[in-house]
C-alpha cells in the first residue's frame, strides 16, 4: 500500500532482532512522519519489544527506499522465513518481493557468482516454507500478481515445480536445489530476444515466433559460459519445451530423453502461462487450465501430470 506523500507502511512483524537496518525507519506522529531509527541502526530485542508494547503505532518507510528494504528482507530471508510471528501469507509475499527484484535484476544485469548465490537463496528459502507449510503454494500463488511479466513467470515456475517435485517426494535436497536454480533461470534466455517482439501486444508471426524459440539455446549457451551451473539444473532450461509425445522444442526429444526436471518443469510452465493474463487474452483459472492441460496431455508425463493435479486439488 502507497501513501500519496511517498511512504510505504512496514509491519513491525517485519523487522528482526538481532539485525542491521539497511533504510530509515519513520514513525506517523500527528500527521507527520519523524524519523524513528536510521538506517545501519541494530534492531534489538529491546527495540522490538518497545515497537510491540502499543499496537497503535504505526511504521513507514520512504517509497524511493524500497529496494532497500526488499534487500533487508532478503539478507534476512532465512529468519522470516523460520519467524513464527509472521504469517504463511506474509512469508510468501516477501519471497515474491524479493524474488521478483532479484529476477528483474538477473534480466537487467550479466549474471555473475553473486547473483547465482542470491537465487540458491532464494530457492533454498522456498523449499523450506514448501516444506514448512502445507498452502504455502497456495499462499505464493495468490500474491503473484497476475499481469504477466518474465520475473514473475519464472518465480512461479519455480515455485510451481518445486511443490510438483515435493509431491512426487523421490528427490534429494540438492536435486531440489538444482531444480528450483534451473527454473528461476528457466527463460533466461529472453534476454537475447528483441524486447519489440516480447512486448508486442498482438501475437507473434512465424518470424518472431522462430526468434522467440530460441531462448532455449541462449539460455543454455549462457548459463553454460558461466561454468556455475550443475548439468542438472541447466537441463531445465535445455527441456522444458519438449514434449514427452516429441512436439515439443529444441531437439523433438521423447520420453525419457527429456531430463525429468525438465518434464517437471514443462507443466509448471505451461500452467502458469495458460493462467496468467496475456496482452491478447485474460487469465484462465487454475480449474480450466487443468482440463485444457488434461486435452493435451499427450505432451506432458502423464505421472507427473496426474501428481500435479492432485497437488493443486490438495492446496484448492
Ligand atoms: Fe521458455
């Protein structure tokens, strides 16, 4: 929520103990907005239980500091994650804030170590409150917005395939941690793609659409120059467009030869994409999309497919 006078409300809930304030901190005292606590100032135990002794008081943060405080949410990450104070749907609209700015920052940027880290962070994060909760799915869901966009697509792919693999309960923490890398980066190679042709409102003709199937091969190409990747979490990148019926892209690859995250990931894929809204048509449901996956299952493994179905039924 935006204040028209450029600040934004935080939750007291949302601040830690035993960390360092990366932004000022503004309290709302008679309609004015005095300066709290600045930024690099520790937040201490007795500075939280002096924040939670009235409930009246509410805290702000100036709207040009909010990178800033999604960079404290995420150097914090793993104790609000782990936080009994906040709620599930707290926790997972800081994973879609932070994520969200991190993958934004992965399609602006070179990629480099740093950025890496960042995201085995995040993905880490997000198998722990899979694991933690069982609507975590649900609650990441609804606060992704809905309006597509690439950052947002990936987070959600991500999300999705990682509670697709949890269901299927037949991976190690680090196959996990290697799927949930691979599908954030999954559609990197946009990046490459002409932004006229990912921004154009109409759809694409067989020359754009040509350019646009080629994210798989840059994706690849530039993971794999960046020598950081496991073969396993580059393989969700090379194979979520094939098709198990080999309809699918790059390489008409057929059952078994598609990696299983990339199988994985291909449902997660086209589901997030059927139920996001698009320049040239509105979002579809999460019901009609299963029946419309379901018509066309031919493409999808059909385990994987009947596990996903099941999940999204559970967290309904
Ligand atoms: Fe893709």
């Amino acid at each position: 929520m935006l204040n028209s006078d450029g600040f934004i409300p935080v939750k007291p809930d949302h601040l830690l103990k035993n960390t360092m304030l990366t932004f000022d901190l503004f309290e709302l005292k008679y309609d004015d907005y005095e300066l709290f606590r600045s930024e690099s100032f520790p937040v201490t135990t007795d500075m939280i239980a002096e924040i939670a002794e009235d409930k009246e008081r509410m805290f702000f943060i100036k709207e040009t500091d909010l990178g800033k405080f999604h960079d404290y949410q995420e150097k914090y990450l793993d104790t609000l994650i782990a936080s009994n104070s906040t709620t599930n749907l707290e926790k997972a609209q800081t994973i879609v804030n932070v994520g969200g700015q991190l993958i934004s920052e992965l399609f602006s940027d070179q990629l480099n170590p740093i950025l890496i880290n960042r995201c085995n962070n995040i993905v880490k994060n997000l198998i722990t409150f899979l694991r933690r909760s069982n609507d975590a799915a649900k609650f990441l869901y609804v606060s992704i917005p809905s309006g597509y966009s690439v950052y947002h697509h990936s987070l959600n792919v991500a999300a999705l395939s990682l509670s697709l693999a949890l269901e299927l309960n037949q991976f190690k923490p680090k196959d996990l941690a290697n799927l949930g890398l691979g599908a954030i980066l999954h559609d990197i190679g946009m990046k490459t793609v002409p932004q006229k042709v990912i921004n154009k409102a109409g759809r694409l003709n067989h020359r754009e659409y040509m350019l646009v199937k080629k994210h798989v091969m840059w994706g690849v190409r530039i993971l794999e120059e960046l020598c950081l990747l496991d073969a396993n979490a580059i393989a969700v990148v090379q194979d979520h467009h094939e098709r198990v019926d080999g309809s699918g892209y790059p390489a008409r690859k057929r059952d078994d030869e598609i990696h299983e995250f990339g199988r994985i990931a291909a449902i997660a894929d086209v589901f997030d994409a059927i139920t996001s809204a698009r320049p040239y048509r509105q979002a579809v449901n999460p019901y009609p999309a299963l029946k419309k996956m379901i018509s066309f299952r031919d493409g999808f493994d059909i385990q994987f497919l009947k596990a996903f179905i099941k999940l999204l039924g559970e967290n309904r």
